[in-house]
C-alpha cells in the first residue's frame, strides 16, 4: 500500500522458546499461560496463546528457563488455528534490552 513502511526493525529468527505468559484478556480476565514462541527479534516477538487479547494491551512474558520477565504491548492479533484453537500474536517489548539472549544478524534495511 502506497505511504505504508511494512519493514520490521529488526530480523526476526523463527526459534521457539518456552515463556510464561501472562496478562489480562480481551474479556477483563487475568491468564496465565505457559506457550512458546514462533519467532523472536531484538523489539518484539510472535507468540501463541489461547486467550483473545486486544491490540495495544500490556502483557507480561517470563523465559522459562530463567527469572527474566518483561512488559510488552500487543501490536498485532492473527487468526486462531481451527485445530489447537492457539492465536499467533505480535509482541513489541516496552524496555529495548537483551531480553533473549541472542545475537541477531545486522539488520539489511
């Protein structure tokens, strides 16, 4: 679309990492819920998760296999998958720090 920048900040690695993630739903519901990742970058991340949840609200994310949490804000809603009834979500974190522990190419923009 002419006047639209689609490109991402960042690269994005399709890596899945086990988090913890938590929050308060599209019907005012507080969830917490163990998933994974579909892809990360150094602003953000696509997860999966079984509550619909609404762009711009603040959630949690917790590594798994560390005490490492941080805020992020919801930027983007998929389709649920008809099988496992899981939405991909879009993730852009609050705080821009190493958040996962890994190195990502230099960005091509």
């Amino acid at each position: 679309m002419p006047g639209i920048d689609f490109r991402r900040r960042s690269v994005r690695l399709p890596l899945r990492i086990a988090i913890i993630f938590s929050g308060t739903d599209a019907a005012h519901e507080a969830f917490h819920e163990n998933t994974e990742t579909l892809d990360i970058g150094k602003f953000g991340a696509k997860v999966l998760t079984s509550r619909k949840l609404k762009i711009g609200s603040q959630v949690s994310v917790r590594r798994a296999n560390s005490n490492k949490t941080e805020t992020f804000r919801v930027v983007h809603v998929g389709e649920p998958d008809p099988q496992t009834r899981k939405t991909p979500v879009g993730l852009e974190m609050s705080a821009i720090e190493d958040f996962w522990g890994q190195s990502f190419p230099t960005d091509s923009w």
